[in-house]
C-alpha cells in the first residue's frame, strides 16, 4: 500500500510541474506524406496523440491518477 502511496504522490507531483511549465509545442505541426487518390503526394497533419511519443517528450501528456 505504502508503494501505491508513493507512486501517487511521484505522479501528481510531476502532473503539477507539468502544469506549471505551460503547453509544449514542438510537435503540434508534423506532417507525413502519403500517396493521394490521384497519386500525387499530399502533406497530412499528425495528431499529436497519435504520434508515437513517450511521456517523457510528450510534456502535454497528463498522468491519470
């Protein structure tokens, strides 16, 4: 229980400093491209949820507590 305790307190912890440092906008405008209908290629934007970031480089990403 004790170790349950202090997990939470580590993340909450990390959720505040998270907060404080305010929105990371590195990867907001990232684009892939990919073959269209009319095979030409086109630019898409990515998702940020959808990109394949840890924790650690999503700063935007909150723990659930």
């Amino acid at each position: 229980m004790a170790i349950v305790l202090a997990i939470r307190f580590l993340l909450s912890k990390e959720n505040k400093k998270r907060d404080r440092e305010g929105h990371d906008d590195t990867y907001d405008d990232v684009y892939i491209e990919r073959p269209g209908s009319d095979g030409k290629m086109e630019q898409v934007k990515v998702d940020k949820d959808l990109l394949d970031l840890t924790d650690r480089q999503n700063r935007d990403f909150r723990y659930v507590l």
